[in-house]
C-alpha cells in the first residue's frame, strides 16, 4: 500500500474538497505542511468564499501569499478573493475593446453598456470566481512552487468550478463573435467611405479574449492531467456526506480529473464508560463499511474523531500519521479491539478498553 504522501510527491496540483464541515481545511493544511516540510515549496490556497486557512494555521492570512512560520519548510498560505483578480482581467478588456471602438465608432465605448456587460453585478458570480481562479491557477502554474494544494469551497461550488472551463468557454466564445461581427461590420462601412485602415483591426482588439481562452484551455488540461493533478475527496462517516461524495466522484469520473484518494475525517475510535461515544463509534462502523464497499476502487485514509479542535501548526502536523497510511480497516480492526483513540492534554493518545497499554503501528502515543 502507497503512502498518500509517497504518491502526492509526484503531482504537483492537489485540490481538496468536500461536503461543508467535513475537515477539508485542517486536510489540506495538514497535506500543505507535509509536503514542505519534504523539501517541496509549497503554496497552500483557500478557495473558500467563508475562508477559515487562518483560523486552521493560527494567522491572519488575506489575499497575498504570506510564509507561514513555525514549519520546517518553505510553506506559504493565501485566502483567495476572485474579484480582486478580476478587475484585473476587466480593465485588460476594456482597454482592448474601448481601444477598437475608438477606430470604429469614433468614441469610447460607454460606461453603462461595458459595465452591462462586464459587471460582477449584472452577471453570474461564476463567472468572476472563475475568471479570478483562472488566472490565478495560470500564475500558479508558471511560479516556482513545486506543490499547490487548494482548499475548495463546499461540494455545490466545486461541481460548478469543474463546470467554469466549458462555461467560460462557452461565454467568451459568444463574446468574441460578437465582437467580429460587430468590428467587421464597421470596419467594411469605413473601408468603403474611404476612412481608416485597410486590414479588419477585429482580431487586435480581441487579444485579451484570446488570451482567455487560452488561460480556459489550459487549465483543463492541468486539471484532467494523471500526472499533475489530484482531487482528494474528504467526507464523513455520515449518510449525507457519503452520499454527496458519491456525486463529487462521479462528477470527477465524468470531467476526467484524476481522484485516487477518499479521506474520510472525525471516525470515532471509542471504548469505555461514555454510552453516547460508544453508540458514536458503532454506528461509525456501520458506515465505514458502507463506505470501503461504495469506493472500494479508491484509496482511503481514516482521521478519527478528537475530543479537541485541530488548529495550530503543532496540532496539525500529528494527524498526518494517519493521512500516510490509516486505513477504513484499521478503523474497524481498532473499534472491534475495543481501542480508544482521542486527543487529550496536548497529546494523541491511544488505549485499550482494559487499560492495558501498548504501541499502534501507526505510531499514536500512549495513554
């Protein structure tokens, strides 16, 4: 069995993402830490719109990349606002279609008919999200970062970042006929009065179009790339959130990006004198065993429950002796041995029902 860390050495992209409260930030911080702390520089992002990457890491973080301190590695966090990137793609064409109106019309382009057409406000909002990632992603990919982990937004908003490519595509391809027909045509009225230059100025003025495109092209081909690109799903051992995971990977299947790896987050591993915490864990169990046979062609990672939140550098780093290599068995073989696992104190501790003690090969200290 393939440590998930073994395997994410040899892609470069690693999105998470998952039904909302399933654990998708503390996973990607914890994979993020990981993958630096192996030498890799490593850029962790919160695509997020109610970002919690600060809260996880313990710092404030905005919408610049910033290093994050106290990892053994070259680690640097970001929490993503699209419409900032936006603008910057929205001034870029308006210059480029004001230019070209000049020439035809005579005038610039209003404002209220470009802000119409190119307003967050008048216009779906997936269409500034992903035209911010968009650019994001293509700065991302030519930077000196060896690993990318984003943080995703909740299931729903994933499925529709998987579906931007086709729509922007689809958006920008109808603009840009628009637009030569629109500069085709006055530049024939003004060819035949006599004015302006000879060669149809169309293709000039949608440059910036172009280079969208583009951006939208390359981007699916990272995204569906085997050897760049990972889409770890994360979810609960829980009716809703396996059945959402379920949807994701399909959707995954269907878009042809790459998803190897299911984690599934808060399994409670629990044997003692709590009723509530034990009648918790069988039914965990009951799940579990849903799960190995729903994904049975996934690789699965189980991260119990802990009596504490998981944040802060520290904290984070000890939950990934399971990410390498705690599966959904293991899970069971514990819960069926009577073992409690939890976080106590400041440490991750582990114990049997009777208390007598003992080393778990997968390396949590003892109670």
């Amino acid at each position: 069995m393939r440590s998930l860390f073994d395997y994410l050495e040899e892609r470069r992209l690693i999105m998470i993402s998952g039904k909302g409260g399933t654990g998708k930030t503390t996973t990607a911080s914890a994979i993020a830490i990981e993958l630096a702390e192996r030498g890799y520089k490593t850029a962790v992002i919160s695509l997020d719109p109610a970002h919690s990457l600060g809260d996880s890491l313990m710092m404030e973080i905005g919408p610049e990349l910033k290093k994050v301190e106290g990892v053994n590695g070259k680690l640097y966090a970001m929490e993503f606002d699209p419409k900032l990137l936006f603008e910057h793609e929205r001034e870029k064409l308006r210059k480029a279609i004001e230019s070209d109106q000049s020439e035809t019309l005579g005038a610039p382009i209003p404002d209220e008919m470009f802000d119409l057409l190119l307003d967050t406000n008048y216009m779906p909002i997936e269409f500034a999200e992903g035209i911010g990632f968009l650019r994001l992603l293509d700065g991302l990919m030519e930077s000196d970062f060896d690993k990318i982990v984003f943080d995703t937004a909740p299931t729903g908003h994933t499925l529709k970042l998987l579906e931007l490519p086709e729509y922007l595509d689809s958006f920008v391809g109808k603009l840009i006929r628009f637009q030569l027909r629109v500069s085709s045509i006055f530049s024939s009225v003004k060819r035949f009065f006599g004015f302006g230059p000879e060669i149809d100025t169309a293709k000039e003025t949608l440059k910036a179009l172009d280079e969208l495109k583009e951006k939208i092209s390359k981007a699916k081909k990272v995204l569906m790339d085997e050897k760049e690109s990972e889409f770890i799903v994360i979810t609960l051992p829980l009716a809703m959130s396996i059945f959402e995971s379920a949807r994701l990977i399909g959707e995954l299947d269907a878009y042809g990006i790459p998803n190897h790896f299911v984690v599934i987050n808060m399994v409670r591993i629990y044997s003692g004198d709590c009723t509530f915490c034990e009648n918790l864990s069988k039914m965990h169990m009951r799940y579990l065993k849903e799960i190995i046979e729903l994904f049975k062609d996934k690789n699965m990672r189980v991260v119990p429950f802990f009596s504490r939140e998981i944040r802060g550098i520290e904290v984070i780093k000890e939950i990934m002796k399971y990410l390498k290599d705690f599966t959904p068995e293991d899970a069971l073989d514990a819960i069926n041995s009577g073992i409690t696992i939890d976080y106590r104190n400041g440490k991750f501790l582990t114990k049997l029902k009777n208390n007598i003690r003992f080393l778990v090969n997968f390396g949590s200290i003892l109670w």
